[in-house]
C-alpha cells in the first residue's frame, strides 16, 4: 500500500474542534467556493467589458445565490433520495438532530448537487430580473465558474471520504473507511474524478469556447447542462450507487439525463428566439 492507497483513513473531516464545537472542512470548502465565485466573476465582467454591472448589484446575485444553493441542495436531498425518511421524520429536514432511535446530534447533513443547481438558478434570476440587468448575459457568465466553483464542494466530499466509489484493483484506488469494507478494499476515489471532469475540465472547455466563438457565449448555461450532465452520467458508473431507479440508471444517472435534455432543449430554444 502506497501512501495514495491509504490517503483518506489520515484526512480528518473536522478542521477545528474548540470546546467540542467542530467546523468540517466540508462547510469551509462551500465558503471558499462562494468567496472564489463571486470575485472570479466579478474580475471577469470587468476585464472583459461582459456588460454593465456594479458591484452591489452582484454581491445581491450572489448572496440571493447562496440562498437557493442551501435550500435547493437540501431540499433536494429530501425530494431526490430520502422523502420515505423525512416524511416519518420532517424536522430533521431543518433541525441538526435526530429523532430515530432517540434524540441526539447530528449536524445536518445531505445535500444534492441537483437541488442546489435548481435553487442557485431560480433566486439568482429573481435577482438578476429585479435589479433589471442582462439576464441571459448574467446567467451564461455565472454557469461560466460554475464548475470551478463546484470543485470544492467535490473536495469537501473526498476530506469526508463520503460519496467513494465501487471496488477496483487499480493502483489509483484508496480506502475508504466508511464503506466499512472488511476486509479493506481499494475503491475508486470518484470524488476525485468529479473535481477533475466535472470541475476543472469543462471550466476549461466552457472557457475555450467563450474565448474562440463569440457566438457561443449565449449558450454558456446549455453547454453546461449537458456538459456537466454527460461527465457525471459516465462517472456514476465508478461511483457506489446509494439509491436505484428506473432501468439501468442510478437515481444521479437519471437525474443527469435529465439535466442533458434540458440542455438540448435550452440551446434549441436559445437559437429560435434569437434570430
């Protein structure tokens, strides 16, 4: 076993601990995210004249942001893969406690990428809509670092050792303990394929694009849907599944398919109503 092979049993999940108290770095990392996000965008706008925009009208686009990543996210953790759960036990929805076998602490936990995606997209267009400014030039330079941003949230997941993937005999593979696999296997660190693919990769494609072909700056959004989509689609097959679904799809692969029709069906919709 190499030092890569054994990496996840010596990160801790708590980055400090006073008194009891405990900050995960999984709650840093959205905090670093956000941070990074919002001055990413704002460096952007300005260096490349994207459109006209003060500085307080995006600080409002990215604290309403904010807002719909939280709530999307844990909402649809409720909807998307635990509503049996929930419906028996709703305050745990909102409340750091569990009432199963007792009432004890817990923190909260759960959290679906796809809900936060939906919530990010609806608060951030009511402000963008209120405050009157281009909508489709702030949404398309937003979903731009959206998967920068995401990066860390993936990171935060691998620190946890939560989300692992499915057995391998590959040298890339670590263990994970939580999988509580024994004896210990090696598993594919699927988090770390999401930061990569997911993230850093189609950042830099989406950047590209925006660069080289001025006419696919309106496509920005759809070009992420079906991006992101079609890398995490490939990716679950790497990953443990923790809930099925219809056919031979996971519940994240057909979560994805949807996101990759939306896409489709954003640009086409895009292209007829900007002739």
């Amino acid at each position: 076993m190499s030092w890569w092979n054994t990496l996840p049993q010596n990160l801790s999940p708590t980055a400090i601990n006073i008194m009891g108290f405990e900050i995960r770095w999984y709650g840093l990392m959205y905090l670093v995210a956000f941070f990074l996000g919002y001055h990413l965008v704002w460096r952007f706008i300005n260096k490349y004249k994207v459109m006209p925009m003060k500085k307080e009208q995006l600080e409002s686009v990215i604290t309403w942001l904010i807002a719909g990543v939280l709530l999307g996210a844990r909402l649809g953790y409720v909807l998307f893969y635990e509503f049996e759960y929930y419906i028996k036990y709703p305050l745990e929805i909102i409340l750091p406690f569990s009432f199963k076998g007792g009432f004890h602490f817990t923190g909260i936990s759960g959290m679906s990428y796809h809900g936060g995606l939906i919530g990010a997209f609806l608060f951030a267009s009511y402000s963008i809509k209120k405050q009157k400014l281009d909508y489709w030039k702030s949404v398309n330079t937003i979903f731009l670092f959206v998967p920068l941003v995401y990066t860390f949230g993936r990171l935060g997941n691998f620190i946890n050792g939560e989300l692992y993937g499915t057995a391998t005999e590959s040298a890339i593979g670590m263990i994970f303990p939580l999988a509580k696999d024994n004896p210990p296997i090696l598993r594919h660190p699927s988090q770390l394929y999401e930061m990569c693919f997911e993230g850093f990769v189609l950042f830099g494609l989406l950047y590209i694009l925006w660069r080289m072909i001025p006419k696919i700056r309106d496509h920005i959004m759809a070009l992420y849907l079906i991006g992101y989509g079609t890398a995490r689609y490939f990716i679950e097959f790497f990953r443990e599944p923790t809930h099925g679904d219809i056919l031979w799809m996971t519940r994240g692969q057909s979560l994805c398919a949807a996101m990759i029709l939306s896409g489709f069906a954003l640009w086409a919709w895009r292209a007829h109503y900007s002739r």
